[in-house]
C-alpha cells in the first residue's frame, strides 16, 4: 500500500498512528500543502482523491481509500489484531465519541482552508485567528477531559482509536501554543502515547517530507 | 432509549434518519438550542452530556451515548439490519467516506458555534457569512458529486450511511440558499430518499419541537 500524506497534517499523522499500531508500513508519497501552490491540488493527486484532500491510502489492488475516519475503520475490520476498539457496542461507542469529537468538532475549525478562509477572505489578523483556534481546542479538550479515564491511556491500559486521534491533536494544540494544563488526564494519556513505539513512528518529526 | 435532540440540528436529523431505518422509535427528548440562553448549555443537560451538544441518545439501561458518528456505528453494530453499509471493507471504506466528508468537512463548518463566533466575536457582516457557509459546501459537495453513483440512492438500490448523512446536509444547503444546480447526483439522491418513509419520519419538519 501506499500512503499520501503530508508531514504535519492532523489526519495524515492520525491515520500513520493506527497504521503503525496495525504493524503496516505502506510506502510514503509525501503531499505538500504548500509548495508549488499546493500539491493536493494538482491535476495529477486529484485523479487520486478527487476532494484533493490528505490523506489517501491506495492499496496494492490499486483501490483508493479517502478520509481518515473511514481508512481506520477499514484498517480495524482488515486488520482486526491488535485492536483500536473494545468489544463492547457501548465501550466502542465511548470510544468513537471522543474521536469524533477530535475528528468532527476541533480538527476541522483548525484545518488549513479555515484559517487561510479566516486570513485572507475575512481580513483576519494573526490574534483573532490564534483566538478561534484556542477557542475551538479548548471548549472540546473540556469535554474529552470528562470522557476518557483517570490513568493509562484513553480508555485503559491498550492505546485505542481515542489516542490515534488525540496524540496528533494534542500535537497541533501545542504548535498553536494552547494551554494544556487544565487538562491534566489528556496530558497523561498524550505523554503515556507518545512513548508508544507506533506513535513515535508516526510523528511529523520522522517522516520523510519532515522540515 | 430515548433521544435528546433539535428538530433542526443537521446531526439529530442524521441520527433521528438512522433510527427510523432500523426501525426504531425512542423517546423524544427536545433540547432547544435557542430558548433560555441556549438548554444544551444547562447544568441539566450537561449532566447527560458533558459537551452540552445535540444528539444524545440513553439506552434503556442508562447508558448515555454522544456523538452522532459513534452513535450511527453502534446502531450498526447492534441492530445489523437493515444495514447502513455494504459488506465489502473497500465498500465501506467508500461509503464511510462520504458520511465523512460531510461530517467533517462540511456541517462543523456552519454549525452553530462557529457561525456565531463568526457573527460576534469576528463582526462579520451576514454575508461574509453566508459566503463561508456557501464556500465549505458548494466545495465539498464537489467531491461528493465525483463519488456517488449515477442513479438511485448514493451507493445503489438501497439507502445507506451516505444518505443519512447526505439528506440533512442538502437540507441545510437548501437553508442557507447554496445553488445545487452543479450537483445532479446529489439532488437526485437526496430526492429518491427524502420519498422514502424513514427519512420523512426523521424529517424536522416532522419533530415535536418543529417550529
């Protein structure tokens, strides 16, 4: 398989996690999103993924898989072992909640084409964007405070689908310089992650197109 | 169970779609997103769910379920038939795709939070907003166009996942005035099953607290 990514996308970085945390390791073709005018643009990656968004995985059938979200799901029916979700209906919903709560309800007010949307088209300055950002982060790290447990990782003692999308959030938190000590239980499962060997695999910091 | 939700909330409209084609009919539990400064906001309301959003859903055993993404997978998961996805993972991985798309590309960026931050915090004039409304839709309805299928519901005979998200993302489009016309396949979609009992069961129109 192989994997369009970009070094620090949120959702690239998240889909490297759970890939890494399944043992698979596709061939990279890094995406930049900002060079020659964005290369998720091109003609040529949007005869890939026609939403001309990272990341993409293609399969060795040559199948194209979109949507970070949706190629975890598939990696965890495909690859069942280990697993990112409890057995439980209720406990896998607990656990999808908080990564629908990354996935649906920060990560995408803090995506490129927001902020640029907010930059560019609404003549924002730099605080009141750093402000939207914060504000975002904040008001849902609150809510994953009071979901995920008081020790391990997210929801005990196994990193899960909760961690593969809080790790790389917590990561942007930081990069946008947002306050992280009230929540000390997303600091906890964060800090316990990172010293996970898939999730040090996956960081922006390793990857082939890192700068 | 029953379902704590806003007649108009494009995510309590997506989970009121998926109920009703599993055949189920919990409770209503209307939250108004506006009244009394806003009742997902109440200390009451944050007690069932401690994000303070719409839809929430408690099974009968008291088990509170948040998240309309994780909440649609474990109504998959627990009541399979009819199913919301095919049973092939490429297949799915498609069809979830297309749920994705919408649910993170698209709705997070007109919910409300962000449209009245939009409004106070950034003294954006309603057309300004109106343009950003219309720039994250018109854009990812795009790619959705390039996905679905030609003819009947968005992935064949049946409905499924897609059009449970689909239907109340064309419904918000129609709201906020965004032209549909370069986006056959999505008008067709969404007209074959808005005919379809469960989808004009879970309509807002339809909800006890319509207004």
């Amino acid at each position: 398989m192989t994997l369009y990514g970009y070094w620090r996308s949120t959702s690239s970085y998240r889909l490297r996690i759970a890939l890494a945390l399944k043992g698979l390791t596709p061939e990279q073709a890094p995406v930049h999103l900002v060079r020659n005018g964005g290369e998720h643009r091109s003609e040529a990656y949007r005869r890939i993924n026609p939403q001309g968004r990272v990341p993409s995985l293609v399969l060795d059938d040559g199948s194209v898989l979109i949507q970070s979200p949706a190629i975890i799901e598939y990696l965890e029916e495909v690859y069942p072992d280990p697993p990112l979700l409890p057995a439980d209906p209720v406990a896998r919903a607990r656990v999808r909640a908080v990564a629908a709560i990354v996935g649906c309800d920060i990560h995408p007010l803090h995506n490129v084409g927001p902020l640029n949307h907010l930059r560019r088209d609404l003549g924002q300055p730099e605080e009141a964007v750093a402000a939207w950002i914060g504000h975002w982060i904040s008001d849902s790290f609150a809510a994953i405070e009071a979901l995920i447990g008081e020790d391990g990782h997210c929801f005990g003692p196994e990193p899960g689908l909760a961690d593969v999308y809080l790790v790389p959030q917590v990561y942007a938190a930081r990069r946008f310089a947002v306050p992280l000590e009230p929540f000390p239980r997303i600091v906890r499962a964060t800090t316990l992650a990172e010293a996970h060997p898939a999730f040090q695999a996956a960081h922006p910091s390793r990857q082939p197109d890192a700068e």
